[in-house]
C-alpha cells in the first residue's frame, strides 16, 4: 500500500482497496472497503483466510440474505423477552435471534441490567 499513490485492487471484487481500517486477510493482503464491511469474521480469524476462503464466505452470506429476505414464518416461540425462534415450514427454514441490547436480569426482588 501506498500512502499517496494508487491503490491495490482488492482481491475479491477489484476496487481500490485499503486504507487505514482496510480489513487484511492471509498474507496481509487488503480488501475493500464495501468487502470489509461485508465479513463478519473474529479479527483471529481473517488473518487465516485466502482469498479464495472469503470469497466463499461472501457467497454464502449473500445466499444466506436471500434466504432470510423470502423467510416467511409460519410460527414463531419466544423461549424469553430477548430471545424469538421462527419457523418457515414450506421452506423449511428457521431463524433464532436475540436482542443484543440491555436485558434484565432478576436477582431476588432487586432487577439489575447487562450487555451481551
Ligand atoms: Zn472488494
């Protein structure tokens, strides 16, 4: 990488890649910006993925949002406040989410909060 000059083509679509909080990958090699936002993989983890590796990793989360887009329930178990268990019986699907936001937690008579 250069600090002024033209950029390295990204490995897994070809736009310009890196930059300071570019995401690197084996070898330190740079992704995009719009690449970099679509990972979601542990830090440990990226530094041992090929190219090849995210680009299968991109393909499934792209297949995975299509699947979650057509998701239709056909039921639905709510195991807690923050926890909800969705079924899609014709696709034969399911979806779990939990809210990652403040839940509460019950202690005695006293009610305190946490974070995921
Ligand atoms: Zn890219």
């Amino acid at each position: 990488m250069s600090l002024f000059g033209e950029k390295p083509a990204c490995p897994v679509c070809g736009s310009p890649a890196g930059g300071l909080l570019a995401v690197k990958i084996k070898g330190g090699v740079a992704l995009c910006k719009e690449c970099s936002y679509k990972v979601r993989m542990d830090k440990s983890m990226l530094s041992l993925q090929s190219v090849d590796e995210i680009k299968k990793h991109l393909s499934y989360r792209e297949d995975n949002l299509r699947k979650f887009n057509s998701f239709t329930p056909s039921s639905e178990i709510k195991t807690s406040y923050s926890h909800v268990f969705k079924v899609d019986k014709s696709q034969k699907l399911w979806y779990s989410s939990i809210k990652a936001d403040v839940i509460a937690i019950q202690t005695n008579k006293k009610t305190s909060s946490a974070r995921w």
